[in-house]
C-alpha cells in the first residue's frame, strides 16, 4: 500500500488532523487500515506512538473493533508524561542501548533528600520548618524544577532574574530555596549517579529522534494525538513527520479557525518600538496545539484533514459549533452573524440539577437507560473525582459496576486510611475517637474473625463513653479498671492492647524519632492488625511500597521528625498516589473518566458534567515561587494553560454523536457558578440552547416520595400492667413535664448514650463534686481543713478531664471553700451532719418512691435538714409553685416515713447548697421553701405534705390511672431533649398554639 502524500509546503511532512466531531481513535485506525491494512505485515511493522498508556488502550480496542477478526497490530507505544505515566514505553528505552543512559532518580528519593536540604536551609535562616512541611516545600521545589527541565529552560537562569518592583521581597525569599536547585542538588544528584526523570525522557526522546534521522525504520511510524507542546516531543514529531513512512496526526487542530482568530492567540513577537510582547490567548483550545505546531517548525497550512471516519462519528455541524463556542473572546460577536446551522448542536443536552447529590443521580440513570439499547456505549467525563464515586456508586443499585479510571487517591481507600488511622491515634495518645476509628476499620481483624472484634469494640465504645480518660493505653486501663460494669469490656481490651503497644512504643514521648523508626513501628502494627489484608489489591500493594520506599529513602530526608507530624506528611504523600483499581466485573459498555483518561477516547453517549466554573475548569493553582512576570521571563508556561487544555478537553468529549451536559447549581457550601465553556453554548445558542428538565424529574422522583403529612403529637397509651411501680424521685419532674419521655426511659428502656470523648458535661461535673465532698463527709469526719486537700487530689488526678483542672479548678477552689467555710459556720449553731449519699425508698400513692439524698443534716430544733448540692443554679420558686421541682420535699416524705436507713425524724428545712457563682463570690443557700412563705414560696410546714400530694396526682394520672403519655406536657419544665426526635417534636410542636 503506499504511504500517504506529503502534506502541502514542500518540506515532505507529513501532519494532519482528526477534527473534534470524528472519533479520534476509530478514525485514526480507519485511516491506517486504509493505507496499510493490505498487508498485515506492513501493518505489523509500524508503531503508533500514543500520549499515554490509556490513549494506547483507545487506540488497540480501535483496531479491534475495525479488524473483525485476527489481525496483527502495529506497536503501539505511550511517549509518556508527567502527568499520568512516568515512564517512557519500552520501543524508546531499549535495555542494550549504547552508551545506556543514567538511571532516573527515585522521586519519593529526590523528594526526601530535597526535604532534607529545605529543612537545613530553613534551620540556617532563623526559619524552621517539620519534616511534613519540609516534605511539602520540597514538592514544590521538585515540580518547579521538572518544569525548568521540560521547558528546556537552564535552571541558573532563576539567579539572574529581575523580578521587578515589588516582587524582590518574595523573589530573595524563594530565591533562597532555589538555591538548593542551584548548588546542592547537582552535587547530590552526582552522588547518586543518576539524573532528574525528566531529563531522561528528553534525552530518550532526542536520541530516539536522532536514530529514525540517521536509519529511518522499515515500518511506518505514526504520532497520534499527541499534544504535549514541550520543546523535546516537538523536536521527535518533526522527525516522525519527515520521515518517508511517518506521520503525526493531532486531535483536532482547527482548520477552519479563521486566520485573525489564529494569529490572535499567540505566542507573540515583542513589539519593535516598545519592545512588549502582547500576552497570548493561553486559556484558547488551540493555543498549545499551535506552540506545538511552531515548535515542529510548521505552519497550519501545511496540515491535512485526515481522510477516514468512522460509525462513532458525529455530524460536521457539530464541529463548527464546537470551534464557534470556543473562539477568543473578542471575537465573540460573530455569533450574532453566525447561520443557524454554524451553532447547532443536534444531539446535545443540557441538564441542569439542583445539588451535587442529584446531579450523580441523574447521571446514573442515565447509564442506566444506555445499557438498555443494545451496543451502545456510553461514558461519564468529569474532573469532580467526588461526583465520579457518587456516581458508580448509585449504579451499584443496580449491580452495575462502572470504576472511575482516573483513580482514587490512596489516602481515601482501605488501606491508606488504615495506615492513617494507626497513625492518628498513636499522635494523639489513643484518644477514644481516634482509638475506636482505628479499631472500627474494615480492614482490621477482617475475616472470620471479624464478628467477635467488632462484639468486643462495641463494648470499649460503651465504656469509652463520656468525657475522654488520661492519655494513653494506661489511661484506658485505668478508665475501664475504675467501674464493674466496664469487665467486659476491660476483659476484651487486654486482646486489643497487645496489639497496639508496639506503635505506641515507637510513638511515645513528646520527642523527635527518626522517620524510618516510626515506618518500622506503622508496618509491624499494620501487620498485627489487619495482617495480609492491609496490603491486598492494588491499593494494598501501593501501600507496601511507600511504606518501603520511605524506610529506603527516609535516611536521606529530615534528620528527625516529631511523631504528631507523622500523620500529615504520611497524608500528604498518599494524597499524590492514585490508585487505578481493576474489577473483576465492570460494564463492558459503560466508563467514567477524568479529564486526561477521556483524551482519545469515545463513545455513543458522552455525559460531560461537573460544568462548573472551579471544577471545569479547574482554578488555576498559584505558584507559590515563580510570580507571573518571573514564569514569563523564564518562558514557563502561564498559569492559565492549563485552562486551555481543558477546554480542548471539552471540545474533544462534545464532538460525540449524543452528548449531555450537567451541572449542579450549587456545591456543597454555596451557588455554583455554571462553568464558562457552559456559558459560552448557552449565549452562541440563545433561545436554542438545548435544555431538558426531564433527568432532573427522574432523578428527584427515583428517591422521592409524596408530600409528607406531619405526625401529631404522640400519645402514647401503654397497658397499666406496663405502667411501673417504681419510679426515683429524679423522675417525677419528667413524668409530669414531659411523659412521653418518661415513656421512652421507662417503658420502651431507651436511654441515650454519652458521646464518644465528650466534653464534660454539669451532669459530670456535678457527679465528680459529690464524689469529693462524699469522701469528705465519711472519711474526713467533715473536717473543713481536709476538703480543700482532698479536691486538690481529685484535680490532680491524671484521670481528671484537663477541662477540669483547667477551668473549673479556680471555681470549685473557691465553692469548696465556701463549703467548708459553711459547714463550719452551722456546726457552731449545733447543727450536725446526720448522713451523705444515702439510698431508700417508700410506698407513696400505691407506687414505690426511691431516692438518693446528697446529705441529712440534724438540725438544731431536732428536725431534719435536707440538702442538695448544686453545680448550677437553685430551682426557681415558679418552678417549685408549679408542682415541678419538689425533688427536696420527696426526699423529706421518704425520710419522715423511714425510708433512710437511721435517719428518723421530721423534715424541717430543705436547702440547696450551690457552688455556682452569685455576686462576687462562690456559694450560697437557698430553699424553696420559707417558714413564712415570703417570696412566693410554700410554707415549710406545708412543703413534705405538698411534695406528696403532687406526687399522688402524677402516679394516678400516669402510673395506676390510664391516662397517655403526652409529649412536652409542659415544654417549660421540659428543657431536656434527648427524645425530642423520636416523638418528631418539629412536625408537631407549634402547630397547636
């Protein structure tokens, strides 16, 4: 077959083009089989040189759809790129080439030995950073530097920069970084005997290049789809062009962009007066394609249309709307003048939805449709990673399994997060939180062991409950050993403990480690937790050798590093790895891909989505050390760039034959602003611009339902053989405010939980307080020179919350003084404790009252003084006048009728001893009751009988008597809300008033 003419110019280079509206892949192998297909063996000896391993896929799936059956393929062989694969393919790195090339270094070596030369240069400089943050500068220090090397740009260059007025500051401060790159690197890069990954491809691709001139191959060569405008490809898709077998075909450079338009984008000349060069269009489609095309040392005139298409095609209409949408923006009043038929796009829909959440539903039923017509393909392009896993993961409803190819970073799968999670809680002492994440973690004991852990973990979170416990796996100890109900769970724990107490050696103390002890200590406790199954499938295996890697390479990086560092730099480095899973089961017809997985790819049914300005495209990223004028100066590609390879991007995927375009009109935090490539349809098409409500329809009605009717406010009319006999005196307030959350305690036995690691709560403040002056009262004798030592121990007790001794200590201090200063003064009056913390209980109303009295005292006149210590404020008297609070007067009921163990006698006085603050000082006494009933309060004669009488209306309306447990009875003595949920309190409360 004979090789295609030459392209117009005279120069025998042979390039071409596939417009956006064809399906690259599919028409590039039309074209091949055409001219070579006649002979296989013709065929058999060419190589196509491909972007990257994915545009090689493309391309090999191309040929088999087209040979119908066996055919021998070309080689088909990725250039490679920093941006998804690392490497060269093998055809452009031979093993027994001569003289062999240097190896490349390591990057995780090159990042660890930067990070240590940034940490000694901040150290000099009175400016030190941590490992994790040395890591991160040393990132940065390596992108800027792969850049310099690409853009064949002499890394002393940087030294000789004038950054102009206002920039010195920060350039003398980079400046001094940068030194690293100038000085230091080099002879560390030396030492290694090896060379920058980057500098290797160049050379690779320039001695490549230097072959094919001098011995051209056998075979045809051709370079497809290639768009990488960096001095070193352009210099190889010359010499493939000039080839007598070669040829280049790019992925859809505008021939029809009229020459204004062309010359407009740039790169420009410097003007000949003023010596200022007009800024280039960078954020345009074709502006890389054109730096690519002058870097080849070609015009556009002499590229071709490539003459083959393919079933996969969509209309040429479509092309032209594509390239009208995406004209610079000067030249953006031309649609107004533009034929119908140049801003069509047939086949194109436009959807919007109203969250993130619905537009991954919409897209999901979407696919969902597609698979329903036989043969047809469809595929999900969009850089918004999160909306990529929200989307497979509807589609797993209905046993669909569509992976994103983009990847996901290590940091987010199982094993990244087990790693993680080991880390955080050796960094923070195994706090409860940290501690039942780690122990939670799917990969940990999974297996058949699994059910049994998970029982155990359960009861830990039971016991870890409350306020956190001293630091430490020996604070855990401690906390379980100090009540019986938490055996179990301590019985459990030693299992557990054993299995941490090596990371919580290589992590414990406050002291720099060296790094490759913690990785030492982080692999034996992944190993001891979850065994195989941390380091199982591509994730696991990525794990192992970065944990690897660092202990390799660690001993070049920071000299030291804190352990509580440990977990951001170990975050930091997963975050960069991305992990491409391979199912056993996915749709064979359905894909999802990011931005630069979708180059060269297509199918029937391309949805683009995720059209928000931020997302598509994405904000370009500062550059924390090279400012605009210095990237110029430098020739460093602008920041902008990167917006137009993804409008390229966008114009490659619209080009296939049905296309839906979504985005949500808010994100997670605020409105979303629709993405300009969406903007600039909607204005070229006007009142033409595809829209379709109907997805968005589905999607709100596949999980929707009627229009919700609010409950009533619940009643609930339980059995009086359900009623209890038996209720606390702490109970009765509830039962008479808020019986449905009596119901709920006591009949249906639902208590809420503490949460995990809480802060201290009054309920928890006032039990440590009681717990202090209890102790007092038995072992002290009520000695008021012995309280004030003995709430100094309990403050200084390691398992006291540190919220505690932080900011309660000068408080309770002072209320303890109070206290003792108090019980001192009635002493002397002849008043005597009779007993603390007692328990009893009566018969009252046919229903068993028990309770629990902080102290009896004896009064002077014989009586007996009922005292409650409080943390906080003293019930009101309109409370007390309104039957709720009567705590004090049943206590008193309990105790003249026996109750108490040897207490005898009448209740004459009923106090409340707070410790909060009144005025300027701590503590003080009142009652809500008063010998003359001033102030509103009830007689003290009359206090035991009213406590009893309202008690005797409550157990006969709710506990003998029938009547239902109403909700929020009396929402004003009601303020706890622990059931409010349950009895769906916002649907109902309200609407009766």
């Amino acid at each position: 077959m004979a090789d295609a003419p030459p392209s117009a110019g005279g120069r025998g280079l042979r390039l071409h083009t596939i417009p956006a509206h064809r399906a690259f892949a599919d028409a590039l192998v039309a074209g091949l089989l055409r001219r070579f297909g006649g002979d296989r063996l013709a065929l058999a000896r060419g190589l196509v040189l491909v972007p990257n391993n994915r545009g090689g896929l493309a391309v090999r799936e191309a040929f088999v759809r087209a040979s119908g059956g066996a055919l021998l393929l070309p080689r088909i062989v990725a250039l490679g790129g920093e941006e998804l694969d690392a490497g060269v393919g093998a055809a452009l790195d031979p093993a027994d080439a001569v003289p062999p090339l240097p190896p490349a270094v390591d990057p995780l070596q090159r990042r660890m030995i930067l990070a240590r030369l940034v940490e000694e240069e901040r150290a000099a400089a009175g400016r030190p950073v941590d490992a994790a943050e040395a890591v991160r500068l040393a990132g940065e220090l390596a992108g800027t530097l792969d850049q310099l090397i690409v853009e064949e740009v002499p890394p002393a260059r940087l030294a000789a920069i004038d950054p102009g007025e206002g920039l010195s500051d920060h350039w003398e401060t980079a400046l001094r970084l940068f030194r690293i790159l100038l000085d230091r690197w080099p002879a560390e890069r030396e030492r290694l005997g090896a060379i920058d990954a980057a500098e290797r491809r160049i050379l690779l691709i320039d001695r490549q290049a230097a072959r094919w001139r001098a011995s051209p191959p056998d075979g045809f060569v051709c370079a497809a789809g290639i768009t990488d405008p960096a001095p070193a490809v352009a210099r190889l898709l010359r010499t493939v062009a000039a080839l007598p077998r070669g040829m280049v075909v790019f992925a859809d450079l505008d021939l029809s962009l009229p020459q204004a338009e062309w010359d407009a984008l740039g790169p420009h000349q410097p003007d000949a007066v003023t010596g200022v060069r007009a800024r280039s269009i960078e954020v345009h489609p074709q502006f890389h394609l054109k730096l690519l095309l002058e870097r080849i040392g070609a015009d556009r005139s002499e590229v071709t249309r490539w003459m083959a298409a393919s079933e996969h095609d969509a209309d040429a209409a479509r092309g032209r709307a594509i390239a009208n949408a995406l004209a610079p923006a000067r030249f953006t009043a031309k649609w107004t003048a533009l034929d119908a038929a140049d801003r069509r796009l047939s086949g194109v829909t436009a959807v919007e939805l109203a969250t993130p959440a619905e537009e991954a539903q919409a897209i999901a039923l979407k696919l969902r449709e597609a698979i329903e017509t036989p043969g047809l393909t469809a595929a999900l392009v969009t850089p918004d990673r999160m909306l990529a896993r929200r989307v497979a993961a509807h589609c797993r409803r209905w046993n669909i399994e569509v992976d994103d190819s983009a990847g996901r970073a290590l940091a987010i799968l199982p094993p990244g997060t087990l790693l993680t999670a080991i880390v955080e809680a050796a960094a923070q002492d195994f706090a409860p939180m940290a501690l039942l994440t780690l122990l939670k973690h799917p990969l940990v004991r999974a297996g058949d062991q699994r059910g049994a852990w998970l029982d155990g973990v359960r009861r830990l979170d039971r016991a870890l409950r409350g306020p956190r416990p001293a630091p430490g796996l020996e604070g855990i100890d401690r906390h379980l050993a100090a009540a019986p109900e938490r055996a179990r769970a301590a019985e459990w724990w030693r299992e557990a403990r054993a299995l941490l107490e090596p990371v919580a050696r290589g992590f414990g103390g406050s002291g720099a480690v060296t790094l490759p002890s913690l990785v030492a200590c982080l692999r034996e406790a992944a190993n001891l937790l979850a065994g195989e199954e941390a380091w199982r499938g591509p994730a696991g295996r990525a794990a192992a050798d970065l944990l690897t890697g660092m202990e390799t390479h660690a001993p070049l990086g920071p000299h030291a590093i804190a352990p509580a560092g440990f977990a951001p730099l170990l975050r930091l480095l997963m975050e960069e790895i991305a992990i491409r899973l391979l199912p056993r089961e996915r749709h064979p017809r359905l894909a999802i891909y990011g931005l630069m997985e979708a180059r060269l790819q297509r199918a029937d049914l391309m949805i683009l989505s995720g059209l928000n300005e931020g997302t598509w495209p994405g904000l370009p990223a500062p550059d924390p050390w090279l400012a605009p004028r210095v990237r110029a100066e430098l020739g460093l590609p602008g920041l902008d760039r990167g917006i137009g390879v993804a409008a390229h991007d966008f114009g490659q995927a619209l080009g296939a034959r049905q296309i839906v375009l979504t985005r949500a009109r808010r994100d997670a935090r605020s409105p979303a602003l629709a993405s300009r490539f969406w903007l600039r349809l909607e204005a070229m098409t006007g009142e033409r611009f595809p829209r379709d409500g109907t997805l968005a329809a589905w999607a709100r009605a596949l999980d929707g339902t009627r229009v919700p009717t609010p409950v009533d406010r619940p009643e609930p009319l339980p059995r009086k053989s359900l009623r209890p006999r038996q209720i606390s005196v702490t109970e009765v307030d509830r039962l008479k405010a808020d019986p449905f959350a009596f119901y709920a305690r006591r009949i249906l036995k639902l208590s809420p939980l503490d949460a995990v690691d809480a802060d201290p709560s009054a309920a928890w403040r006032g039990t440590a307080v009681h717990a202090v002056l209890e102790a007092w009262a038995r072992e002290d004798g009520c000695d008021a020179e012995k309280l004030l030592p003995r709430a100094r121990t309990l403050l200084a007790d390691p398992a006291t919350h540190p919220l505690l001794r932080a900011l309660w200590q000068p408080r309770l201090i002072a209320a303890f003084e109070w206290v003792a200063a108090r019980t001192l003064a009635d002493r002397a009056t002849g008043r005597a404790v009779l007993a603390v913390e007692g328990r009893g209980k009566a018969e009252l109303s046919g229903i068993e009252l028990t309770g629990r009295f902080d102290r009896i005292d004896r009064m002077s006149d014989g009586g007996l003084g009922i005292v409650d210590y409080k943390t906080g404020k003293a019930p009101s008297v309109a409370a007390v006048r309104g039957g709720f609070n009567l705590q004090l007067g049943l206590l008193g009921a309990i105790a003249e009728a026996g109750g108490f163990d040897g207490v005898t006698g009448e209740a004459t006085a009923f106090e409340y001893w707070s410790l909060a603050k009144k005025g300027d000082t701590f503590g003080s006494v009142s009652s809500p009751a008063d010998p003359a009933g001033k102030g509103g309060r009830i007689l003290t004669d009359d206090f035991v009988r009213a406590a009893r009488d309202s008690f005797a209306e409550a157990a006969a309306r709710w506990l003998t008597g029938d009547q239902p447990f109403t909700a929020k009875l009396h929402p004003e003595f009601a303020p706890f809300a622990e059931y409010d949920q349950l009895m769906r309190r916002d649907e109902w409360y309200g609407r009766d008033a």
